[in-house]
C-alpha cells in the first residue's frame, strides 16, 4: 500500500469529548427555509441517528457538517473547525457515505481501495477493511458488478479506508432488502469497537433504535425530539397496550376491579386494556388467572413504539396511541 | 454549492514530493481503467487506427499532396493528421466522457471528502492522456512505417513528441473547460463529437487542405486543430529540412490549451450539475 511518511500528519486529537457542536443552524434556499435553527451535540464515540421523513433537512444537514454546503447562519464545529474552512488534514480524519454515488468504474472493489487508501496519511490496511464489511470474497469484483448491498458496503468501506474519528452515513439501507439490511446493521454496530464516532441519518424508526446511542428526530427543519431511543418523547412513560382474549365460559365483567376499570375496548372476547403502570393491571389479571384455573395464551403487552412516537411527532395530526 | 477550494499554502518541497506522489498514484489507477473500459479502447485507440487504414486505401495507388518542401504520398499525409485525431480522441473526447460522468455520478463528489486535491485529481487525469496519447502515436507511426512506407526523421523525432505533449496537455485543459459545462453524463460523447467530427473536415485531418477553398482554411485557422495537424504534419513531412518545430502553431494550440485552462479553473465543480 502507498502511505507515505512525508504527507502532513494527523492533527493531534486535542482531547475534547466533543465532536460535533452546532448552535442555531440555517440554511436557506432562496425563500425556503430547509433548516430552521438546530442546534447538536455530539460527543465522541457516539452512534447519533437523525431521524426524519424525506425533505425535513437532514441531507442539508449532514452536508454542511460534512463540508459540501455553506451555511446561511449559525455555529457549526465538527473535529475542532468549521468545515466551510476545513482543509486537507480535517477531511482526513472525517468519512462520508453519501445518499447516492456510483462506485469507481472499471476497477475492482480492492483497486478501489487501494485508490482512495493513497489519498490519505495514515490509512487502514486494505485486506482488513474489506473483511470488516463483508466485501474479502468480492475483492476482485469489478466495483459496478456487485449488487446493491455490496456496493453500500464498498461505500463504507470507502469511508472508512482513512481510519477516521467520525463517518457520516446518509439514509445507509435506502432501498435495501431486510437481509441486507440486517447485515448492514451488524456492520455498523461493529465500528462501536473501533470507537468511531457515527452520525447517521434515516427515516427507518427501526434503524435509529437498533443502532443509534441518541436520536434527534428532525421535521420541516427544525428538531422536534432529542433523547435515547428508549426514552424518547417521554416514551417509557407513555401507557402501555394489554391485550388477551377472554378465556372460555368468562366475561369481561368477571375481571378483577382495576383490570375492568382500565378496559378499553372489547370485540369478540378480545380485550384492550389500557395501563398507565403496566404491573398495576398485570398482577391482578395473572393472580385472576391462576385463581381460576384458566390460560390467557395470547396475552401481549404492546409499549409505545419508536414507530409511534416519531409518527406523531412528525405528523402532529396523525392517530396516536 | 462548493466549498472555494482551499488556498495553497507556499509549496514547500515535502509537499511537492507529496503532490507528484499522489498525481502518480492516481494515473496508475485511471490508467488500468482507461485500458480496462472497452468503449474507451475503441474510440481510443481502435478508432483512429480504423480511420488510418479507411483513408489510406481509398486515397491509395499513387495519389499524391503538395506540401511544404515537395509532394508525398496521401497515404503518408494521412499518418499526422489522424494522429492529430488520436491526440484528441485521448485528451479531450476520452477525458471528457469520464470527468462528467464521475462528476455527474457523484464519485468526484465522494472524493472531495478525502483529503486528495483536485490538482493531484486532474494532474493524474491529464497524465494519464498524455500517456495514452503517446500511445496511439507509437502505434499510428508504426502502422505508418510498416504499411505506407513512411518513417519519422532523427532530426524532428524530438519535435514530434514535443508536438504530442503540448497537444495532448492543451486538448486536455479544452477537455476540461468542456466538461465543466455539460450538465449530463449522456451528452458528453454527442457535444464533444459534434465539435470535433467538422473540425476534423476542414482541418485536414479527412480531406487535405490542400483542396479545401481558401474562406474554410481561414475558418479552420481559428481553431486548435488544424494547428495540431499541421504541428504534427510538419514534424512527420519527410521534406522537412530543419528540427521540425512549428512555433506558431504550438503557440496557438498552448493558447487555446490556456483559454481552456482559466475556463476549467473557474468552472471546475466537484459535485453534480445535473441534479
């Protein structure tokens, strides 16, 4: 591989825990507004997922702290400088998988990589980074013959080839089959050991929870939610969904007190209970159970979903739970 | 939408090293793929090779052009002025289908997020031309000598190469300044070809200008091209008495070279223009 002592080093890291900062972000087309006043903190180390439906502004975002777009107003640091000034030795230590990019054509997945490890200082060793996505049967592939999840993964591996403190991934599974997906998943979460920093954008709800540390949920170009995916907008606090079907020769009047104060709704000896503390409506319907000899082999307990909460973040007139 | 490219700061030596290190890394890798991509070696070096034996056998049996010094074979005279065509061919129609189609694509946009400079982009771009320009002229000379009789003097061998270069590096920064305003990797090849294909015709490359009317010659005069294929027919002209370098000629195909290069250098784009 060509590295090469002489090129201009790596900065050293100056040890600050803050990787992104960005206070009161805008960007403005002509008269249309695509972000309106963001603010982010991200720390090192961090799986960040930007989460929004298409055209809220995390594309515009994610390419402003990328460097690829100027601002219109606000604070934006990423590595320690602005990357409307950034030079080389800042773009070293950053990776970028776009939205949409062909690969190199009419070279092989490994010729690729070793093209783009030549473009920086310090790069990772090329055979190691095409096992770490998956690609070391693919090496001698001709980049534009493999199939769509591969190429995805030649975009990360891509990314990745300089050995960088942070990547961007932009809407990294689009169009992918759940297969590819899953693989693609497993991927990323594999860069957590390398301690690289990741901000990820996504309109999957799925995708954020299954990867992200923290979300922050974007619409109409402003962020509306910040949190752990667990605790989203007060999520672990919302009520809860109980469900069973009435056992035989039982109606819903036989239940015990709190269980048939919180009933909701009852069709066809189908149940829905509503349960602002779960263990409160639990313990009495299995205690009930268990007094009567009888099974409720259907039971679920459905907690407000990643999927509902965004839904109704950012779509405020849509049906909620 | 790009970023204004980073200022250099004064080139010290290591960074000089650092540059034709990388502009060398680079050519390595387009050059595979130029020779790699099947649609390039056709156009590229089958092509011109194709145009050279057509011309030469229909102008066969005994056909002759005036030039500077003395009369000679049009199969000969053929020999510069298709390399002119292979020089452009490789330089500009080549250079020109693959920079928009990897700016268009958005493998230019996915380099800007390394630290590679556009310099050491383009520099191993144009390098790689050159390369394959010196190419098709070895191989054109050889089918020259081996078929037509016709072989390069000593004493403008340096010339011809010098012509090649200065050629091949001009119709480059053409190449560039072209692409940097065709907004859709499908039209490349259709704009490039619509310039070129009647340049070639009043140029001297298909007809000898020799039998042109004096008002197309004059129009001709303009452009790059007739100047390259009277660059290359001069250093080629077995008649010609001195080193075989045509000033004027050179002077005014670097011209266009540097018309295009300030074109480029201000229009030069790192992401899509299409979308």
């Amino acid at each position: 591989m060509s590295t090469s002592p002489d090129r201009v080093g790596v900065p050293a890291s100056d040890g600050s825990d803050t990787v992104i900062d960005v206070a009161g972000l805008h960007m403005r087309y002509g008269p249309y507004e695509a972000v309106r006043g963001i603010d982010l903190h991200i720390t090192r180390g961090e799986v960040f997922a930007f989460l929004g439906p298409n055209g809220a502004g995390k594309t515009t975002t994610a390419e402003i702290l990328e460097g690829y777009r100027r601002r219109s107003g606000g604070q934006v640091t990423v590595l320690g400088e602005d990357p409307e000034h950034a030079d080389a030795s800042w773009r070293a230590r950053i990776g970028v998988v776009l939205q949409e990019t062909e690969p190199e054509r009419d070279l092989t997945a490994e010729e690729c990589l070793q093209l783009y490890a030549g473009y920086y200082p310090a790069p990772r060793d090329v055979h190691q980074t095409l096992a770490l996505v998956g690609l070391a049967e693919q090496a001698n592939v001709t980049a534009t013959r493999l199939s769509g999840g591969q190429r995805r993964r030649l975009d990360v591996a891509l990314a990745l080839i300089g050995d960088p403190e942070l990547l961007f991934l932009d809407e990294p599974t689009t169009g992918f089959d759940p297969s590819a997906r899953r693989a693609a998943w497993d991927m990323v979460s594999g860069l957590r050991s390398l301690g690289v920093t990741v901000f990820l954008t996504t309109h999957y709800m799925d995708e954020a929870e299954y990867l992200a540390d923290r979300v922050a949920v974007i619409t109409q170009g402003r962020i509306v939610a910040e949190g752990p995916p667990g605790t989203l907008a007060g999520r672990e606090h919302a009520p809860a969904e109980i469900a069973f079907t009435m056992p035989a020769d039982t109606t819903v009047d036989d239940l015990p007190d709190p269980v048939r104060a919180a009933v909701a709704e009852s069709t066809s000896g189908r149940v829905l209970v509503h349960a602002e503390s779960t263990l409160h409506i639990l313990g009495p319907l299995i205690r009930w159970a268990e007094g009567r000899h009888v099974d409720l082999p259907d039971l679920e307990v459905h907690r407000s979903s990643l999927e509902d909460v965004y839904l109704a973040l950012t779509n405020p007139d849509a049906h909620t739970v | 939408m790009a970023p204004a490219p980073t200022s250099s700061s004064p080139a010290s030596d290591t960074e000089r090293a650092s540059l034709t290190r990388l502009i060398l890394h680079q050519f390595r890798y387009d050059l595979r793929a130029f020779l790699r991509n099947g649609q390039s070696r056709f156009f590229t070096l089958a092509l011109p090779v194709l145009f050279l034996v057509i011309f030469a056998s229909v102008f066969s049996g005994g056909h002759q052009v005036k030039v500077a010094g003395g009369r000679i074979d049009t199969s000969v005279y053929y020999v510069p002025g298709i390399i002119a065509l292979g020089i452009i061919a490789a330089a500009f129609v080549n250079l020109v289908i693959s920079v928009t189609a990897q700016r268009e694509t958005g493998v230019l946009k996915r380099r800007r997020a390394t630290p590679v400079s556009a310099t050491a982009l383009i520099g191993g771009r144009a390098l790689t031309a050159v390369v394959v320009a010196l190419g098709i002229t070895g191989v054109l000379l050889a089918i020259g000598w081996a078929f037509y009789g016709a072989h390069v003097p000593a004493h403008t061998a340096a010339a011809l190469t010098v012509t090649v270069v200065v050629g091949a590096i001009s119709f480059c920064c053409l190449g560039y300044a072209v692409s940097s305003v065709i907004r859709n990797e499908d039209a490349a090849q259709p704009i490039t070809q619509a310039i070129m294909l009647p340049l070639y015709f009043i140029s001297g490359v298909f007809v000898a200008v020799s039998v042109l009317p004096h008002w197309l010659v004059d129009v001709a005069n303009v452009f790059p091209v007739r100047h390259l294929a009277a660059a290359l027919l001069v250093a080629y002209n077995p008649h010609t008495t001195g080193s075989g370098f045509s000033g004027t000629d050179l002077l005014i195909v670097a011209a266009w070279g540097a018309a295009g290069f300030i074109v480029a250098l201000r229009r030069f784009s790192w992401l899509p223009l299409g979308h």
